[in-house]
C-alpha cells in the first residue's frame, strides 16, 4: 500500500490540477435576452403545482423549478425563479399551505437578481 500511494498521487495530482483550469466565465445575458431567447412571457407564466408528499410540493414555471417543502417552522421554498413571478409563487403558495406564510427562500438559480428581494 505504501507503494501504491505515490503513484496514484504522482497520477491523480496533475489531473485534478488541470481540471480546474477552466475557460473564463463568459458575460451573462440580461433578463430581456434570456425572456426572448428563450421565447418566455413573465406575464403570461403559469405556475402549476405537484404534490410528492404530505409536506412535500413542486410547483412549475418558467425557466425551472421550485421545492417546497412546508412544515411547523415555516414554508421553505428552494429555487424561486424570477422576481418577476414572485406573485404567480405565493399564490400558488397559500393555496397549499392555507395558513400564514413565513418564507424560507433558497435561491440556487446562477441568473444575477434571481433571488427574492
């Protein structure tokens, strides 16, 4: 074993390093860009829901989706789409939850002001 270590090491070390070396991020499309390169209307978006489970729902819109998972602490919502859309989300929100909403966001979405306010 003692022999086997360097080499993996002398093997797998210039490998890792190259694969961080990745191309420059590019410049990223402005929100009307991206509405019209993906043929998107936020005002005509609809969202619809599913239910996995009892405290478990995913609801549907533009661009992605959004976990919601809701329980005595609260509702935690985890990628919320557009600001845009936040209308269209809490009114799909109180359908399911039918009591007060203290929110949880989680924005994971790489668009630059996609997270709620």
């Amino acid at each position: 074993m003692k022999k086997i270590l360097p080499v993996l090491v002398a093997i797998l070390l210039p490998t890792s390093l190259a694969a961080h070396q990745a191309p420059a991020v590019q410049e990223t499309l402005p929100l009307d860009g991206l509405m019209t390169a993906f043929g998107w209307d936020l005002s005509k978006a609809k969202i619809t829901t599913e239910k996995v489970s009892d405290n478990l729902h995913v609801l549907f819109g533009l661009g992605g989706n959004i976990a919601v998972s809701t329980g005595e602490d609260g509702v935690l919502i985890v990628d919320d789409q557009f600001p845009q859309l936040i209308p269209q989300i809490m009114s799909t929100l109180k359908a399911i939850v039918r009591s007060t909403l203290r929110l949880i966001p989680i924005g994971i979405s790489i668009m630059p002001k996609a997270i709620w306010p």
